[in-house]
C-alpha cells in the first residue's frame, strides 16, 4: 500500500494533498462485432497532473480496441479538465449490411468526459446513404460558431477519396434530412456534464442521388434560416452538383437572399443557381450568384447549385451563404405605389430597415421586405431618377422602413448657372409614399472660383446651439469640403433669422428627419441654392432678424473653427431699432502657435469705427449698434488642436430720441459752415508753398442745451471738448491743394480692411505684417515706439508724392528720399521721446499717437 501510495504522489500533484482520496474504477468492455474503439488522452497542451492507472501502471493516454475489456481509474478526482474521449465506429455498407435504423451511443458506462463519437460508412457511389434526424432537427453554423447547448453534429462525404465538409450543425433547427453520395463520415460532440444516451439520427439506403448531397429543409412557421455550401468558406468542389428542397405549408412566402458567396474561374460552363418552383412555366429558372434571388415564393421549392470545370492554374474559390426567410402573406402584399422619378435629375432613393446599413437585421427577425414586381424583393431597395417605378412592401410595420435619398446638382461654368435658383426641396414622390424619409442629401459641386449661396427667404434658418435648440420635424446639416478644409456649420432648422449662407465650392447639406411626423404637403419647404462667383471668407452669413427677437450666434458648433479659416455675419439693423452685441466670453479661449485669430466688428456706415481683437485680448464689451454691421471671426492654427468657439447674440431695442444729439448735429452743422468758409479762402489763395499749420476744434461730442446745466456728465474744466490738436493741413485739406498743373497731389493711406463698396464685403483680419505694434523697417535696429493702450484707435498714414525738397513747416528740409509726412509733427526735427532717447532726422518711423491730446484729436 505505501509503494502505490509512493506512486501515486509521483505522478500527481492532487494526490500529494489528498492522499486518502478514493478513486472511482470504470470498467469498458467492447466486443469485436461492434468494430468500435475508444481513446481517452490528455486535452491538447495540458501537462499531465492528472493520470491513468491501469493495474498499477499510470499513463496519460489509453486506447480500448474492439474485443477488449479494460478496468482504471483516474488519479485525480476532476479528470474532465484533464482528459477527452473519442468513440469511433466503422461501418461497412460495401461487402456487409448496413445497421439501418437509429444510431445509439455505445458502449455504456463511460467517465464523465468530454466525448467525440464517429462514425465512418463506406458506402458505393451507386447507393447514397440518409441521415434522418430526429424530430428536434439540426441547424447549421458557420465555421468557429459555438453551440448554446454544447451539442454539435459534423457531416463530411468522401468523393473519390477526397473527404468534403457538408456541414456543422447544431440542434433545434429545422435541417430534418441529409443524403449523400457514397460514405460518409459522422461525428458527434458532447459535453462532459449531458448524459445522452441516443445519436439523435438513423441510417437509410437509398437509390444514387446523382449530386454531392441533398439537404432537406422543413419550416413550418415564420423564421428564417442561414445555409451554406459544402466546404464553406473553402471552395466548393470542382464541377459537382448539390440541392437544398424546403418544404414550406402551401400558405407561407419564402424568400431568398444571398449574403455571402464568391466564383472559380470556369473554364468549362457556368456557375448558377437553379429554382424548380411547384407551378412556374419555365422551371428550372436559373440565376446568376450575382442576381437577386427570388422571392414571395408560395409553398416548397428546390435550390441547386451547380460548379463548372474550374482553371487548373487559378481555379478561384466557389462559396456561397444564404438565407431563406418564411412569412404569412402581408396583407398589402397586392397594393402598388407609384414612385415617378422620370423627371428628377441626378437622384438616388434607396428604401430599407431603419438602423441600415449599421444594423442588420438578426436572422430571426420578421422582416420587411420591398419588392419591385411580385417576385423581385429585398430587404433594400435602390431606385434612381430618369424612370417610373411601382413597388410593393411585403412588411407587417412599415414603420420600421425608411426613405434615403440623394441628389446631386453642379455647377462647372459660372456663365452657364449663375442665374439659376435650384429649390432645395424633396420630391412630392418620395413624400408620398408611406414610408419616412430618414435623410435626404444635396452634394453640390462646383469649380474652385464657384460658390454656393443657400436662402430662405421666408422661414429662414435658425442655429441649433445650446442655448436655442431647435424644436422642428426636421433639420439641416452643412458641410463644406473645399480642398484641405472640411468646415463643418453644424445643424440649422426654420424658423430663425438667418436669411442667407454663402460658402466655398464642394457643399453637402442633409436634411435629417425626427419623429414620425415630417414633411407633406402641407409642411412649406423654402430652402433654396444658387451659384455665385467666388466670395471672400470661407462662409459668410446675413442675418436679418425680427425686431423683438435675441438671435444667438456661435461659429460652427459643436465642431469649432478650422485652423486658418475665416467666418462672417452681417447683420441686419432695422431702421427704427438699435442692436446691443455681446459676446458669451471675455476671451476666445485658444493661444496660436503659429498665425493670429481675430475678432473684427464695423458697421456699415460712413466714418464707422473698426473693432479689432486679438485671441490674447479681452472682447469688446457689451455694444450698441445703430446700423447695419459685420462681424468677422479668424482663426490661426491654435495650440494642441484647440478648437475655436466663439458666441455671441444680438437683442434689438426701439431708438431713443436724445434732444442732445439734436443739438449736437446742429453746431456739427456750423462748425462744418467754418470749414467750408475756410477751404474757399485757402483755395482763394492758391498757396503754392507749404502750407502752415492749422488748429481743428473736436466738435464729435455731445453738446450741452442751452441753460441747461449738468446735463451732460462731464463738466468743460474736466472734459477734452475744448483741446485743439495742430494738424499738417496737407493732411486736412490736401484735395483742395491740387494746382491745375498737379504740382501738389498729397497721397493719403488709411488702414481699411472693408475694401469695395460698404455693406458688400466682410471686414478683414489685419494683415499679418500690420499689428498694434508699430513694425519698424529692417534697415533700423531700434524698437518700435508703443502705440496708445487703446483699441478704438484710427491708424492713418499720409505721403506727398511730390520727390522734391520742401520746407515741412519747422524751417527744415526733406530730401527727396523722405516723402513720409508725420500726421502730429513735433516743434523741433530731435527731441526727447519720453524714454530718454532722442530721434534724429535719420528716423523715419511714424508715432502714430504720442499724447493725450493728439488721441483725442484723431479720434
């Protein structure tokens, strides 16, 4: 007892921890007639910790060949995690008789292990042999599919002493028969823990079926099931034969869709399917693989699939998976619509399951089918314009089917489509059909010098951003893809104050649906497109709101302002109302890594300031508008891919009518009296020398009402009404200085970013090389002198065109190389600029504002 103690601890690592642990013996006798063979071995890559002993001999492995009756036991208590078993049985249906009739699972009293039974038929080619099922059926799967329950059957045929996998299968399915030419090799796999006692199949000879196999399928109800060829995903065999029969109640449709399968390379006749359909005048009607399958089939059929003589050197591979789908008869099944797209253009429809192609329906689910004639269905259905289309739904719900659609509308030759409006609308027989339309996509596309103007005069568009969300049936989604910017506006929807969207060439608008309610004849449409000539911002917006409405505006969310982009509003001021603009942030929130991002804000008027605003300053504040004015966002190429986000919103009020200001535009009126008087004088004269210095009264501030004290906040001693700055009158009246001989023509050159006629371009960013830093010329090594700390300033810069020498009004000459005129000149050519340097006459940079006074004068 101890030496098989010693013994077992050698060889078992459970032993050495339970050492008194009682082994179970089995006991497998087999006789000779039944030709059968047990093996039990270790599963693949495990090591052996666990044993079998056999008279005191322990082994990994032990084989039982008919006639023999073996006696062992295990040395560990779990052997089914250790080892397997297979059982095969030879059977000769050849020179013996075939043991027709149920197959049961010999011999009895097996360990409880993962088993394998086989059985191999040899059988003559002449006498094909059935495998009948029992009443559960079988299901078949593809390769590395598993079975719920564990339980599987492989099916394989030997063909001239080649072995052709028809198939594995699981139970509960609705495969009841399999015949097939010659032997057969069976095998069934069952888990450790079912004690099943019966194969669940019988054995039957019959006549030659003259094919590979015939599979035998019976559906009694609504379902749907999936089949493959023999050797599938491998190719099925050259030039061979096989047939699918369904047996279907006469009362059901079948269908038949194909989902999977590819072809050899014939050298030799032609693949194809053949259906012999009970009643058809031309069985058997073939098909192509390629084809749509038939369907709404009433009652059984048959399906064959027939080989060819394959190409020796690249015979290709011939697979083929499909689906076969058993319904009652729909009740509208007789009921045709009429789809009329003989007169659209360029428009694509397609009809499908909601969720496609994303989501494909489960093999088990009832589905909608749509069918151009009685026999021509699919679970998609694709129309195209230019022809008239009457079509049928096979479908219990039609709400689960779904409309998608496109058209496409181009512009190659500005001259030929400029004058064009093209209606953005859907076609009348896409929304009459009871189906909803899921999304229908314009593409438009045009050259590079080509835009695309979107309106909608009377809905107009709103902005879906957070803080107005649209609430409509439906909405629109805008994207430009203009070459290497994809500029993504985000989802608009009627109803808003967005009265035209201009933008680069390549645009796709979606119109996308919610809900079940949409567009129908009573939802007006008014979305419209054209082509223009090429604009200047990637996408420019006019916006024209209702005088009581707070319009918010947000560059394109969520997806923010591509690097290098510019995007523009002009908004639409009423008469009689005021605008107040305020931004949502005090920042733009990004830091450029390389470039600037601006923020540029002018009205369209006469004189109007320009607001400009870097991404490192603060917005401007809270504003009020009195004209029409533009608001232009650009961005550079920000750190770490940050995006650009920018809000802002317009709310209107009634104007206020300020007595003031009446009186203000009055001694505005005088004071331009004086400057008429004083231009005719100075032309009077006709000065020919350099002109002397004049003095400008800043009359552009309100003006108290007379015995009226305090109305105004700022009292004369402490206002800056009353400063005079001393201004070159070159620069103030040099139009009026020209002589008959253009002896003096002074050049005067202002900062203007809005240039052609005002209202009809956006502002501009500030070119790169100008900045609110003074950028002084490469021949100077000094720092530019800093510009006034405030954001309203006018930039002006004036220039005689004269090359001559002339006195510049202090006693000293300039040369001809210096034609610059400073537009606030200093009493002395050096002085002191405040930083403890003085300018010499070398220096030709321009201080734009040096102090108080002078800013008030230029403002």
């Amino acid at each position: 007892m101890m030496l098989h103690r010693h013994l077992c601890c050698a060889f078992s690592l459970e032993c050495k921890r339970k050492p008194a642990l009682h082994q179970v013996s089995f006991t497998i006798s087999l006789h000779k007639v039944d030709n059968t063979t047990v093996m039990i071995k270790l599963k693949p890559g495990l090591l052996p910790s666990c044993r079998i002993r056999m008279k005191n001999v322990f082994r990994s492995e032990l084989k039982i060949t008919p006639g023999e009756n073996v006696t062992f036991t295990f040395t560990c208590s779990t052997p089914e995690k250790y080892f397997i078993m297979e059982i095969q049985k030879n059977i000769d249906c050849v020179s013996g008789l075939c043991p027709f009739g149920d197959v049961h699972l010999y011999p009895l009293g097996l360990p409880r292990l993962n088993r394998t039974y086989s059985w191999d038929v040899k059988a003559s080619t002449k006498a094909g042999l059935e495998l009948k099922f029992s009443t559960s059926w079988l299901r078949q799967i593809e390769p590395g599919e598993t079975c719920p329950d564990s339980v599987s059957y492989n099916i394989s045929s030997c063909i001239d002493k080649a072995m052709v996998n028809i198939g594995t299968f699981c139970r509960n399915g609705s495969v009841s028969r399999i015949k097939l030419l010659g032997g057969v090799f069976m095998s069934l796999h069952l888990p450790w823990h079912l004690p099943l006692t019966t194969s669940g199949f019988n054995i039957a000879n019959r006549s030659s079926i003259k094919r590979l196999c015939i599979i035998e399928s019976i559906l009694k109800r609504e379902s749907s099931i999936t089949l493959m060829s023999p050797n599938y995903p491998l190719g099925f065999p050259e030039d061979e034969l096989m047939t699918w029969q369904f047996v279907i109640p006469s009362n059901m449709r079948a269908s038949v869709f194909f989902h999977n399968y590819s072809l050899s390379n014939c050298e030799r006749k032609e693949e194809r399917v053949e259906y012999y359909i009970p009643g058809s005048p031309s069985n058997p009607e073939v098909f192509k693989l390629s084809d749509s399958q038939p369907a709404n089939i009433a009652g059984s059929f048959n399906m064959s699939l027939q080989g060819c003589d394959q190409d020796a050197q690249n015979p290709g591979i011939l697979r083929l998976l499909f689906q076969v789908v058993v319904q009652h008869p729909q009740v509208d099944e007789n009921v045709t619509h009429l789809v009329d797209l003989s007169k659209e253009k360029n428009v694509t429809m397609t009809i499908h399951l909601e969720g496609w192609p994303s989501h494909v329906p489960l093999m088990s689910e009832p589905i909608c089918l749509i069918c151009k004639d009685p026999r021509t269905c699919d679970r998609v259905l694709t129309l195209t314009s230019g022809a008239i289309y009457r079509i049928s739904f096979l479908c219990k719900d039609l709400s689960r089917l779904r409309i998608t659609a496109e058209k496409g509308i181009g512009c190659m030759d500005i001259r030929l489509c400029q004058r064009k409006i093209y209606s953005l609308s859907v076609p009348k027989a896409i929304t009459r059909l009871p189906i909803r339309l899921y999304k229908f996509i314009w593409k438009l596309l045009a050259t590079d010098m080509i835009n695309v103007e979107i309106t909608s005069p009377s809905l107009k568009l709103q902005q879906d951003v957070p803080e107005q969300r649209c609430n409509t049936n439906y909405s629109y989604s805008i994207i430009s893809a203009t070459p290497e910017k994809k500029l993504n506006l985000g989802v608009f929807c009627p109803g808003g104050s967005i009265e035209k969207i201009q933008m680069r060439n390549n645009i796709t608008i979606s119109l996308k649906t919610f809900g079940k309610g949409f567009i129908n004849e009573s939802i007006p449409q008014d979305l419209k497109m054209s082509f223009v000539p090429h604009i200047k911002d990637e996408c420019t917006f006019t916006v024209s709101p209702n005088p009581k409405a707070e319009v918010y505006l947000q560059t394109p969310w969520p997806y923010g302002l591509p690097p290098y982009v510019s995007i523009s509003w002009f908004i639409v001021v009423p008469s009689q109302q005021t605008a107040r603009l305020a931004f949502s942030t005090d920042r733009m929130g990004i830091a450029c890594e390389t470039g600037r991002a601006f923020v540029n804000i002018k009205e369209e008027t006469l004189g109007a300031e320009e607001i400009v605003r870097r991404e490192d300053e603060l917005l401007p504040q809270p504003r009020n508008m009195h004209h029409n004015f533009w608001v232009n966002v650009s961005n550079c190429k920000p750190v770490d891919k940050t995006q650009l986000t920018l809000q802002f919103w317009v709310t209107f009020a009634d104007k206020q009518i300020d007595l003031g200001i009446i009186l203000g535009v009055v001694a505005g009126a005088g004071v331009l009296t004086v400057i008429g008087l004083t231009v005719y004088c100075i032309k009077k004269k006709k000065k020919k020398t350099q002109n002397p210095m004049v003095g400008v009264y800043n009359a552009n501030v309100n003006t108290q009402m007379p015995g009226k004290k305090g109305l105004l906040g700022k009292g004369r001693q402490n206002n800056e009404s009353h400063v005079y700055a001393v201004i070159d009158d070159a620069v103030v009246y040099g139009h009026l200085l020209k002589e008959s001989n253009g002896s003096v023509a002074p050049e005067v050159d202002v900062y203007r970013p809005f240039d052609g006629p005002i209202g009809s371009l956006p502002p501009s960013p500030p070119p790169f090389s100008f900045r609110k830093d003074i950028k002084h010329s490469s021949n100077t090594k000094e720092e530019p002198s800093p510009l006034m700390d405030t954001d309203q300033d006018t930039y002006t810069f004036a220039h005689h065109k004269s090359g001559q020498s002339e006195d510049n009004g202090d006693g000293n000459k300039k040369g001809k190389g210096d034609t610059s005129v400073p537009l606030m000149e200093n009493k002395e050519q050096s002085e002191d600029n405040g930083d403890g340097n003085k300018k010499d006459k070398g220096d030709t940079r321009v201080p734009l504002m040096e102090n108080k006074e002078r800013h008030v004068c230029s403002s």
